[in-house]
C-alpha cells in the first residue's frame, strides 16, 4: 500500500488482455493510467524495455522501445531499442544510468517471456519488479516499480532455441499494442496531471 499526497493507493491486481482483442489497446491504456497514478508528482516515468534483437521472441522489448521513441513523447523516458538494446550484458550499467539521470525513477520494466500454450499472445501487467532472464536461467537484477510481459511463445523446453524461432508477426503485433497503450496511457494521464500552486496541488480533470 503506498501513500502519495495523502492518498492511499493499494495494489491493482494482475492484468491480462490478448493481443487480438479488437480494444486491447483500450484496455490496456486505461489500465496504465490507473497505475500511473501510483507515482508520485516528481518522479520521472521511465520505460525500461528488455531484450535483444538478435532473438525474435526477445525482439519485443526493443521493438517497443523503437516505437515509442518514433512518438517523440516528452512524457516517456525510454532506455532500450533496436538501436540500443538492453540485454544481460548491460542490464545492470542501464539501471545504474537511469538513477544517474533520473532522481526517484517510476520504472516500468517490459520483456518477452515464455508460457503455457493457452497464454501465448497474452500481454500482462504485474505489481513489482521484473526478474528478467529467469525463463532461460539467467541471473539477473530485478527492475521495475511494476512490469509489462508478452507471452511471446510455450515455455519448458529447449528455452534458447523456442525464442529463435518465434513469429516475428507475433511479436511485432505485441509490441504495437503495448507502445500505443503506452503512448495514450501517458498523454491522458499527464493532461490530467495535477500541477503545484504555493496552496498545493490542482487538478485539471474534468
């Protein structure tokens, strides 16, 4: 349970939606901004998007990562892309230069991950921080104030070689939803943000 400016917040439950849906990017946006909610006015809204492109299935933090930087949103700060990928080999040097950047950073942590064959396309949000490579047993740091997970392909077997071989159509499509809830969820929340005045904090929603 966490209090920012006396209001009490309380954890949202897991969400789950699949890439399909006709209104996943409805739902998933209006799940967002719910959350975001839980930051408090000073922190900066970090987008850490986990993965490489030298594997299709773990193409889709990266992918979400370039999508997000083609909006040119003043709101999102976005570590991880195409260009610049974060993977194990500089997940830590990332973490360490956003707290260099970014005093009190809300992070939200989004990768690719394995599933049940009944879950394979499904986009979920989970309070916490991500444990990233626990699906083909990394050790890693765990980052995110909450994290954003597709279920890019079936999960317990031959990991490495499952994740080379997944549809990058699949992927992609993951990725579209998740940048554009991304994308709306941060420009209908910060229209909405509440701004200081020397009596306290206004809002401007209607």
């Amino acid at each position: 349970m966490n209090k920012f400016d006396g209001r009490l917040h309380f954890p949202h439950p897991p969400f789950k939606v699949e890439y399909q849906h006709d209104n996943a990017v409805e739902q998933l946006s209006h799940h967002l901004v719910q959350r975001f909610r839980l930051k408090s006015f000073d922190q900066d809204l970090i987008i850490l998007c986990i993965g490489t492109d030298r594997s299709t299935g773990d193409s889709l933090g990266p992918l979400v990562g370039s999508k997000l930087n083609s909006y040119f949103s003043p709101n999102l700060h976005v570590y991880g892309s195409l260009d610049e990928p974060v993977h194990a080999v500089n997940l830590t040097e990332k973490i360490e230069l956003i707290h260099q950047n970014h005093r009190n950073p809300f992070i939200i942590a989004i990768d690719a991950c394995l599933g049940q064959f009944s879950n394979v396309g499904s986009i979920n949000v989970a309070d916490g921080p991500l444990k990233p490579g626990a699906g083909v047993k990394k050790e890693l740091p765990s980052v995110g104030d909450f994290h954003i997970t597709g279920i890019v392909n079936v999960g317990g077997f031959m990991e490495y070689f499952v994740l080379q071989n997944t549809r990058l159509f699949v992927v992609f499509s993951m990725s579209e939803i998740i940048a554009d809830s991304l994308f709306q969820a941060s420009n209908q929340f910060f229209s909405s943000k509440p701004f200081r005045t020397s009596w306290g904090y206004i809002s401007t929603e209607k």
